[in-house]
C-alpha cells in the first residue's frame, strides 16, 4: 500500500523542500520505492534542490488535465521519481489546487511512498496537499513564529482527520535563544521526532543541486535525515561509529567554546 506523507509548514522557509528531497534519497536508500512531488504550486523548487532541468510536463499540467503521470515523472539518477512543479507565472495562474488530492490519488501504487513537498501557510494549495495526504510531517524552526504558525496548520490537519506522525525540528543551532525541544512539543502537542542541526554545507548542497544526504553524507544533518527516514518506515538507523565520535568531539569543542 503507498503511503501518502505531506511535509507541511505554517512558516515558508523552515525546510520542507529540503527535507523533502533529503528523506526521498534516504527513503531510497532503505530500498523504498519513492516518489517526491512538488505540490508547492505558487513557489516551487524542488527541481533546484534536486537538480532536475526543465521539464517539458510539470505538477501543474497534471492539474490541469493536460499531461499523463509518465510524462510529468522524473526519474532522478537514484531511482527517485519525481513530479517537479512548473515554474511559468502563466502556470502559476492557469491552474486550480482543488483537484490535486484525486490526480495524487491516481498516482498511488507503483510506490512506497509518496512525498508531498507542501506550500507554507494555509492557502489553497497548501490545505489541498495536507487534504490529499494520509499522513502528515510538520517541519518547523525552534523559534515562536515558526511554532505558532505550524500550529494552525496542526489544527486544520486534524479538522481534516489526517495522521500527523510528529514534528521535524529543523535548523537547530543550539542556541539560549531557541525554544527547547520539550517547549516545542508543549506548544505543538506532538513529538518532536527529529531535531536537525542547522548545517552550512545545506547551502553547499543547494547550490550543487544535489541534497545534502548525497552532497555531504556523512554531515551531522545527513545522519539525522537518515535516522528520521528510518523512523518513517521501522528501520533503526544508526550512524557510523566514526560519526558518532566525531558529533560528540564538536559537542566538546562547542561547550569548551
Ligand atoms: N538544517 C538546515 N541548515 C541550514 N540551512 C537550511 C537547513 N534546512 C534548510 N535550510 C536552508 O533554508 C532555506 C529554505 O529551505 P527550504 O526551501 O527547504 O524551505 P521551505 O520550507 O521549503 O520553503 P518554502 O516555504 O518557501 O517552500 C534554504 O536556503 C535551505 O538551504
Ligand atoms: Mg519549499
């Protein structure tokens, strides 16, 4: 049976795409059969994360009718499949969301899993991808605004009955400043089941075009990701010894810092 996973957000910017494209590879690598869409339809990039060119047939063709599912899919060199979303502003205003939870619904089978790469916030398009979803993944920032937005976006999710598997707390730098991991789940109501570390080499990976699970595999967020992919599907991931040694000596550098 496929399952459907949408990454969702209140805030834009706290990592979806990332971490979309990132646990599609980990996915992969567990021996999944996945598929990634770019459900974002007002400012997609999951095609630059991920390094695909232009594509002839997009997401938004789907939605419109006017493409087959094989022409819009992507094959990326790992194995991925992948439904980038056009980019056109011509698109952007041709297109309607209500449909996409039956042209997803079209797409269940061939895989494992099938990841959403939502849009932030609680438009159109963003509730059409948490409707079209079984499951839900909330990526947020261990700040106020990021927390208190992805809580509207909780509470629409369980008006709608959707599963919400727990919260992925991303770009964490450890800091006084931060909410706490506890102090998100008080908000949030869910677990947080994965804290990625704020990393530099993200931005290295972005502009390689190859997510940072393959650009620097053995990055403290990489393990992470990786640990979190296991989570989603029962696999108990463990990093290498030599990484583990090598997060607890940054752990001393940072504390004797
Ligand atoms: N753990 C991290 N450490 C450092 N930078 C990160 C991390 N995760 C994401 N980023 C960076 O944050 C920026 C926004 O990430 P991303 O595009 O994945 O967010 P998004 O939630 O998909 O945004 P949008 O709401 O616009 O779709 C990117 O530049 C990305 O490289
Ligand atoms: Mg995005």
């Amino acid at each position: 049976m496929t399952r459907v996973i949408c990454l969702a957000s209140g805030k834009g910017g706290v990592g979806k795409t990332t971490l979309s494209s990132n646990l599609a590879l980990a996915l992969n690598d567990f021996n999944k059969r996945v598929m990634v869409i770019d459900t974002n339809l007002t400012t997609p990039n999951l095609g630059f994360h991920m390094g695909i060119p232009l594509y002839p047939k997009t997401f938004h063709d789907l939605l419109r009718g006017e493409a087959y599912p094989e022409e819009a899919t992507y094959i990326h060199p790992s194995g991925v499949s992948i439904i980038p979303a056009g980019i056109s502003i011509d698109d952007l205003k041709k297109t309607d969301p209500k449909n996409m939870d039956n042209v997803i619904l079209d797409l269940v089978g061939d895989h494992d899993i099938i990841l959403l790469d939502g849009a932030a916030g609680l438009g159109k398009e963003g509730l059409a991808s948490i409707k079209a979803a079984d499951e839900l993944l909330i990526v947020t920032n261990p700040e106020l605004p990021a927390v208190t937005d992805a809580l509207k976006t909780v509470k629409i999710a369980e008006e709608m009955g959707t599963h919400i598997l727990g919260v992925a707390l991303n770009k964490h730098r450890n800091r006084p400043s931060e909410l706490s991991v506890s102090e998100v789940e008080a908000l949030m109501g869910y677990p947080v089941i994965s804290v990625i570390p704020n990393d530099n080499d993200m931005q290295d990976s972005l502009a390689a075009k190859t997510p940072i699970v393959s650009h620097r595999p053995n990055s403290a967020a990489s393990h992470e990701i990786k640990k979190l992919a296991g989570n989603l599907v029962g696999i108990d991931y463990q990093p290498p010894v030599q990484a583990r040694a090598s997060g607890l000596f940054s752990k001393i550098f940072n504390f004797l810092k």
